[in-house]
C-alpha cells in the first residue's frame, strides 16, 4: 500500500509511519519529493491489513491499496516522471535521447567510426555489445573485457556516455568501471539475481522487455532494481514475440502509452530487434517517437554485409544520418527535441 504524507509533515510523522511497517515485519520505501513524502509499505501480508492502521498516524493523508503486482514502478508510488541523468544527458525529459551503435563490438577501428558517425548526426550515448548471449554456443559471443576497455576509449575521446548489455551477475563491478549505462536484455529480464545486483550498483539501468512476457511482468521486474535503491531506471520496448513471423518481433507500439500512463519510468524502443531488417527500422523509430518514446536504441555498423552480430538489421551511417533528420520534424510535432 502507498501512504501519502500531507505537504509539511514533520520528519518524527514520517519515522512512526516506518517504524508502524517495520513492526509488521514489513518493508518500506521512501520518495522523498519536493512538495511531500510517500511511503511504500511493502510486503506479502499487506492485502491482509486494514489502511486504518497508517491512515490514523499523525502527518498521514491518504493510504492507498495497490493491487497490481509492482509497487515502485508505479505511478501511485511517484506521480512525477522520473527523469534519468547520464553526464549531461537526461532520459525522460523534453528530449529525446538516440543510443547507437553496432550490436557488437568487433575492433577500435569499427567503433571509433561509429562512434564519430552517430556524435555527428545528433545521438547522444554509444551503444556497443561486450558480451553477447546468443542463441548457439557456436556464435561469436563478443570481445568480452577487451570490448569494454574499447567502450572506455571511445567515451574519453568523443565524450559519449556508453552503454552495453550485462549477462552475468558476477560481472556486474567490471561492467560498471567501463561504461555509464548498463543494459539488461531481454533474455535476462527475469534474472532477479543479476537485477538485484544492478540496483545496488546505482548505476542507470535499461531494462529491457522480455520478449515473452507481459507489461505487468516488465514492470514488476522493474521493482526489482527500485527496490535496492536504484532510482535510475529506464524500461526498454523491443519487441514481443507472436504468431505473426513478417518481422523478427512484433513491436508493442501500445506499450508506451499504457507504461505512460501507470508508470512514472522513462521508456525508450529498439527498433532494430523489432524489425530484423534493416527497411523496417525507420518506420518502426518514427512511430515509437510520434508514440511517445522517450528515447532509441538503434544498431548502426559501417559494414553492415561484413557485421558479425545482426548485420540484417543494422543501418549505415548514411540510413542512420538521414533518419536522424527525419525525426527531428515528429519531434518537433510533439513539442519535443531530439
């Protein structure tokens, strides 16, 4: 359940309200805003307990029973947007923020060019992929720390945050001394253990969908980073899987909206995972935008023919330069920038 302390309660209001849960064997978590507090007063017995029990604390305005499974991702938890800050780049504000780059990290030479190609054409953070979990044993699998020291060198010399896919929980520490942002894939959204690791980083999390599961399960997961502590937390729509096989994924376009509207977390589309080929992913980025995406995450390789990882849906520089422009008119239509 949520308790919504009223504007002005006093520090000794907010403690009892705490120490009230705590003496419930219940969890508790804070969001501490501007105008006022609001506690979420976790636990598995808490659809058992009368709201009376908070609801007579001193300094308590309202109690609300929250039904659905996630608790912090939601908008009862936190009515205002949360906005994610890299650097000097912030995901979920009036701009939309464009992640490129190739799907997997091959040689300095193929990042640093990619890296130089999408700086110009307007995107703000470097995507590249260090590990990859991939479907055969027998696939390249990534440049491991090599790609991330790769990453790091990229990020000091054109000044781009980075951010790359995680896959094990124990290598969370390294993954975090070379790149700003960390990604969970879709395969992993369910790997409580890595995302229990993640929110105790602090570190600005993308969490993607899992390709087979739900908008309730998405968020629900994301409960799981908030719940450690980590408010940086950004949820990624790449596409679910269903009986129509045209595309490599069906892109949920509605989700945006419907997490819009439930969820205070930044959202941005992958729509290059979505299409599986590389025609599709313009149209694909054009309506996540007009949708309401507050970002992309888009593969970009200056060889897509030679590309060890995805090159059927990967853009080239050129593709990519030319869709940048072509967003910025959707953006402006929608009172934003990119």
């Amino acid at each position: 359940m949520i308790v919504e302390m009223r504007r002005g309660a006093t520090q000794n209001e907010i403690n009892d309200v705490v120490e009230r849960a705590k003496s419930l064997k219940l969890d508790v978590q804070l969001n501490l805003g501007t105008d006022k507090t609001v506690v979420a007063i976790l636990g598995s017995n808490t659809g058992q307990l009368s709201t009376d029990i908070f609801a007579v604390l001193p300094g308590v305005e309202s109690v609300t029973r929250i039904m659905k499974p996630y608790k912090l991702a939601s908008r009862e938890f936190k009515s205002k947007d949360t906005v994610v800050s890299v650097n000097d780049v912030e995901i979920g504000g009036k701009r939309i923020v464009v992640m490129a780059g190739p799907c997997a990290i091959e040689s300095e030479e193929q990042l640093t060019e990619i890296a130089r190609v999408i700086k110009e054409s307007g995107a703000l953070v470097l995507r590249g992929g260090a590990f990859k979990p991939r479907s055969s044993p027998f696939s390249f699998q990534g440049l491991k720390k090599t790609g991330l020291e790769l990453l790091a060198r990229a990020n000091e010399q054109f000044g781009l945050p980075v951010i790359t896919e995680i896959v094990d929980p124990g290598d969370v520490n390294l993954v975090s001394r070379y790149t700003n942002i960390l990604q969970v894939g879709s395969r992993n959204m369910q790997n409580f253990t890595l995302l229990t690791n993640l929110g105790k980083t602090r570190r600005p999390v993308v969490l993607k969908r899992g390709f087979s599961c739900t908008v309730t399960e998405w968020m629900t997961a994301a409960d799981y980073l908030l719940a450690e502590g980590n408010s940086q937390v950004i949820l990624c729509e790449r596409g679910i899987r269903a009986f129509e096989d045209s595309t490599r994924f069906s892109l949920d376009i509605s989700s945006i909206p419907v997490i819009k509207k439930f969820s205070h977390l930044p959202i941005i589309v992958d729509p290059s995972h979505a299409a599986g080929h590389y025609s599709l992913v313009p149209a694909l980025a054009k309506a996540a935008i007009a949708a309401g995406a507050d970002g992309l995450l888009i593969e970009v390789h200056p060889n897509p023919k030679e590309a060890l990882v995805d090159g059927l849906q990967s853009l080239t520089p050129s593709d990519f330069g030319r869709l940048m422009k072509e967003l910025k008119s959707i953006a402006t239509s929608i009172g934003r920038d990119i």
